[in-house]
C-alpha cells in the first residue's frame, strides 16, 4: 500500500525543474550504456518499467543494447498485454519475464522473490546493467524489490541504480539523495517512445471515464516530459530510510510526548521479571528513551542503531547516564561481543525481512547469558516501509527461538512478550 495520494502531486513539475541543484548531477549519455553487455530491468508491476526508465530503455534499444524486463506482479491478464505493447513501442522484443507473484503482498513473498531473481541475474561474467524500483518510493512492493536487487546484485557483481517512480508525486527536492543521482540524457526519439509506450497502459490512467485508474494526467505528462533519474544504491538502505527520519525529528514517532508511546514504554519495563538486570541490549534504539528507562534497572545498557542521526540523539538523551553507551552498528550483519543478561526488541523487526529476523533471532539466542530475558514489543498495525508484520515476527520468534514465553500482552494497538 502506498502513504499518499496518487493524485495529488506535492510538488509541482514546474517546481521540481526549477531546482537548482540539478545543475551539479551528472548526466549519463549513451556511451555510458554501452559499457554494458545486456540490460535488466526489474519491475514491481506493468507500467514501472514505463514510468520510471522508459526513456533509458529506448535509449539502450537504440545503443544496441539487449534488454530485458522482469515484472514482480501482474494482477490483471489485461496488464500483462498492456506490459507487451509498451515494451513494443520502446523497442524491446523480447518477452517480458512475469514471475507471478502477488501486487501489493512483495515484502510476504520475499524468499520466492529472491530465488527467482537469482535464477534471472547469475554470476556469468556478464557486464549487466540492473535497473530497479527506488526502495525510497514509498511503495511497500518498490522497497522490496529494490532491497532483494540489491542483495543479488551485490552477490552476483552486477551494476544496480534504481529509478523513481513516485518520488514526483509525493515527494520534494529536499527528499532527493543527489549526491548518488545522475540524469539519463535522452534523445528526442527516446522520450517520444517512452510517451507512446505510457498510452499502452489505458487500465491505469485516470480519468473521468476511469476512476479507479492510479496515473494521473500530470504524472504521466511529468513522466513524458520530465528527467528521468537512476540513483546509485547505498550500501544500506534501512539505514538510509532511518537515517532521513532522524534527520527530519529528533523525535520521528512522538515517543517522548504521546501517552500511548510513554504507557507503552512502562508497560515493557513492568514486564520485567526480574528487579535488576546486568548487561542489556536494545536493538534500534532510536532516540534512546528506552535506553534511559533501561538504566534505571540494568547494570549498563548498550543501544544499538543503524542510523548516525539516531545514534546522535540518543548519546545526548543519555549524556547524564554512564551506565548507558550508545553505538552505530547495522543488526544482525553486525553484532557486539559478549553475552547480556537483556536483550530488547521494541518496534524494530517489522522493518526487517524474515530471514534477516531469522539471523537476527539466532544472534540473540548466541548471545544471551544464562538466565537471560528477551523483550519484545511492536505495534500491531501496518506501514508501507514494514518488511513483515509484528505478529508475524513475534510468531517467527517463538518458533526459532527455543526460549519459553514468560510474559504476554496483548493489546488492540500493540503486543508486547517476554522470552527466557
């Protein structure tokens, strides 16, 4: 599910080509493309191939480039003819791969997804050239398809960029990572495809006559008329996505001043069965609020996060506190050493895919002392930007973990457990 309106655009296309700043992004020709032996593009659904690299696909057709296209989901047999006829008029001749998989239901679907995109993308010396969704997109299928890109690319030595879709509609220039964009330079053929192959999609177009279509006008002239962007990838984009809400708050999800975040964070430290703890750990520690109220009852707290901007602001909340240390450390690639006594899980592993909460969970019973405790505590909503559901990685925890729920509460809003 998306969290904006597709109709609306918060900043106009005149706005976005007034910006100044795109006078210091690179601009990529077709000699750029011709580096490449073969092009892939990956897609969440029919017409994102279109919307966001359409120009760049007719530029590689017409460079002598081989492309390919890869669509995640097709939910209408009526979209996939759509797919093949924008393909057509871009210049693709190959049939596009549909791997089948389910609009709107990515992030549940990502093992599937992963395989079959290792099949797709194999370490066969090829020079490929990989275009994704932008994980930023705010699109939970994007994101998704963007991370799991990114793994296979990486593993497989492949050249990933990303490009925008939606970015142009809700988005703003502040929201744009410039310092890893580039502009495609496209020729006047180019973008006259790319407008003809954006006519393919009539199922998705708004209109008085369509309703339900998602494509406004002015998105799509945008998308005809506007640059078209591919963004380098970061080396990891959690912590990008992280580190953009620090930087935009210092307290991103009210934890501070909303009753039900300040109950919550009591509720958690009275489901503590023990009085006193020695050495805890809390993973995503945010702006360390928690961590505060875990000195109150551990020997040292040590708070980890992924984001410079969160790590920040959590030493200065627990500046006055030295029982409490505060480290950058992106879980469960990175870990600390020793054993602790506590560990805490408070609304970070709906953020990560099952099987990076599967190696999360084995790092936590790795590295939990005798006797130890595990809390866990998330809200029992959904959120674009989730790679799974709460419950879903409170069941995933009780099954893998082998330790014995000693606490349970449940709540409408919230579910909150403790393991030893």
């Amino acid at each position: 599910m998306v969290s904006f309106d597709p109709l609306v655009a918060v900043t106009s296309p005149g706005a976005w080509e007034q910006e100044g700043r795109w006078r210091e992004v690179p601009r990529l020709a077709a000699d750029w493309l011709r580096g490449f032996d073969a092009v892939t593009v990956l897609a969440a659904h029919p017409d994102d191939e279109t919307l966001g690299a359409g120009g760049t696909i007719a530029s590689c057709v017409a460079a002598g480039v081989p492309v390919s296209v890869i669509v995640a989901t097709v939910d209408e047999p009526e979209r996939a003819d759509e797919l093949v006829a924008a393909l057509s008029r871009l210049g693709v001749a190959a049939e596009p791969t549909l791997l089948g998989l389910t609009d709107g239901r990515l992030k549940h679907e990502a093992d599937a997804l992963r395989d079959a995109l290792r099949a797709a993308l194999p370490d066969d010396g090829t020079r490929r050239l990989v275009l994704a969704p932008w994980p930023g997109d705010r699109h939970g299928d994007h994101r998704t398809l963007g991370r799991e890109a990114a793994e296979v690319c990486t593993t497989a030595g492949h050249t990933l960029r990303y490009y925008p879709i939606w970015l142009w509609q809700w988005g703003t220039p502040d929201d744009v990572p410039w310092s890893r964009a580039a502009e495609m330079e496209l020729t006047p053929e180019a973008r006259e495809r790319k407008r003809s192959a954006l006519a393919s999609f009539p199922t998705q177009l708004h209109s008085a006559a369509n309703p339900s279509g998602v494509l406004a006008a002015g998105f799509v002239e945008r998308a005809s008329a506007g640059r078209e962007v591919l963004i380098e990838p970061q080396a990891d984009p959690l912590a990008e996505h992280f580190e953009r809400l620090h930087r935009a708050s210092e307290d991103p999800w009210s934890v501070r001043t909303r009753w039900y975040e300040r109950r919550k964070r009591a509720l958690a430290l009275a489901s503590l069965p023990a009085e006193r703890y020695g050495r805890a750990l809390e993973l995503g520690c945010s702006n360390g609020e928690l961590s505060a109220g875990l000195a109150e009852r551990c020997d040292s707290v040590l708070g980890l996060d992924a984001s410079a901007s969160a790590v920040e602001l959590a030493s200065r909340r627990t500046s006055d506190l030295p029982a409490v240390r505060i480290e950058r450390m992106r879980v469960p690639g990175e870990w600390p050493g020793g054993t602790f006594d506590l560990v805490v899980v408070s609304e970070l592993a709906y953020y990560l895919a099952a099987d990076q909460w599967a190696a999360t969970i084995e790092r936590i019973g790795a590295s939990l002392a005798p006797g130890g405790a595990v809390l866990l505590c998330h809200w029992s909503g959904n959120a674009d930007d989730f790679a799974q559901t709460g419950a879903e990685a409170h069941e995933l925890f009780a099954a893998r973990s082998g330790l014995r729920r000693l606490v349970a509460h449940v709540e409408d809003a919230f579910r909150m457990e403790v393991y030893g």
